[in-house]
C-alpha cells in the first residue's frame, strides 16, 4: 500500500451495471487499491444517500473501525466500480490500515483469481434488507468484518 503497487483493474459492463474485473491473473492478498473519496458527515452521507436512491449508483463506502463516510461519486479509483457478492462468493476483502499516519481502506484479493473474473466484496450482511441496496450503509450493515460499502 506505501508503494502504492497495485494489480490491474478494468471497468466493463459487469453483473449489475458497470463492475470491476481482474486486467491479470492475481494471487491470494494482491493489493487492488485503496477507497479514495470525499469525506462526508453523518448527515451529509444521509442526504447524498437520498439523491443517489433516485438514480440507482451509489458509491458511498464506510468503514465502522475509522467511523468515516467516503464518497466516490466525484473522484474516485476503479475500486468504486466493485459490485457486492454475498454467501461468500466474494473474492476482495477491504482492511483499514495506517500508511504514512494516515487511515486508508485498501482492497485485497481474498484467493487467486484469473484474468478476466469479475472482482466482488460483500457489501454486508443487512445493506440489500434495509436499503434495498440504494441507500447508504450505517454502522449496523457492516458485515462481520467490519466492512461496509455500497
Ligand atoms: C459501488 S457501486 C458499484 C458499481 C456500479 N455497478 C456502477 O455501475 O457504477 C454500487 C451500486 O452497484 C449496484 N450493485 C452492486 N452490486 C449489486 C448487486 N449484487 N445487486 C444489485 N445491484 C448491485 C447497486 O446499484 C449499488 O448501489
């Protein structure tokens, strides 16, 4: 993550929308990027979250350990365009990690993949029951590793 030494992403047509796919074979903990956004509120993630029910993306990402709200609506990574897979179907996983004195959420391959698999995380367990996948995630939705992201 220092080195910023990231593996290749591409962004294509994917299974829901737009999605994140492996440019190139990947070994287990290959390092995809890290969450890059705006800062946001409580309540500006709420009413960001409300606008982006209408038109259906939302890339709202928070992760429960930092307690803070990224939005990569208006600048972001590839790693934005990650689509959620739950039931372990996943292949990436996020962890929070101090680089440099700074908290950054970088994304990881959880097995190897191949080249051309489209790359998923689980955005948690509760995201699709109480926002019905549109709205943003409170600290409640986070998966059992702390992750959250829509
Ligand atoms: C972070 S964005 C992912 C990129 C998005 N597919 C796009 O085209 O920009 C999250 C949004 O993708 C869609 N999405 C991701 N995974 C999904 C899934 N498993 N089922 C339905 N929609 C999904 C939802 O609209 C969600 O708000």
């Amino acid at each position: 993550m220092q080195r910023h030494d990231t593996k290749l992403l591409e962004v294509k047509t994917g299974s829901y929308g737009l999605g994140a796919f492996a440019a190139e074979g990947m070994a287990v903990d290959a390092f995809l990027g890290t969450y890059v956004g705006h800062i946001l509120s409580n309540n500006a993630a709420e009413s960001t979250s409300e606008i982006l029910a209408h038109n259906g993306r939302n890339y709202l990402f928070e992760f429960s350990a930092d307690a803070e709200i990224f939005d990569a609506a208006q600048v972001g990574n590839l790693t934005r365009y990650l689509n959620h897979q739950g039931n372990g179907m996943d292949n990436v996983d996020a962890s929070s990690m101090l680089v440099n004195g700074e908290h950054q959420i970088g994304f990881f391959t959880k097995r190897s993949v191949n080249a051309g698999e489209e790359m998923f995380l689980d955005y948690g367990q509760n995201y699709w029951i109480h926002h019905g996948g549109k709205k943003g995630m409170r600290d409640e939705d986070t998966a059992e590793d702390g992750t959250s992201v829509q």
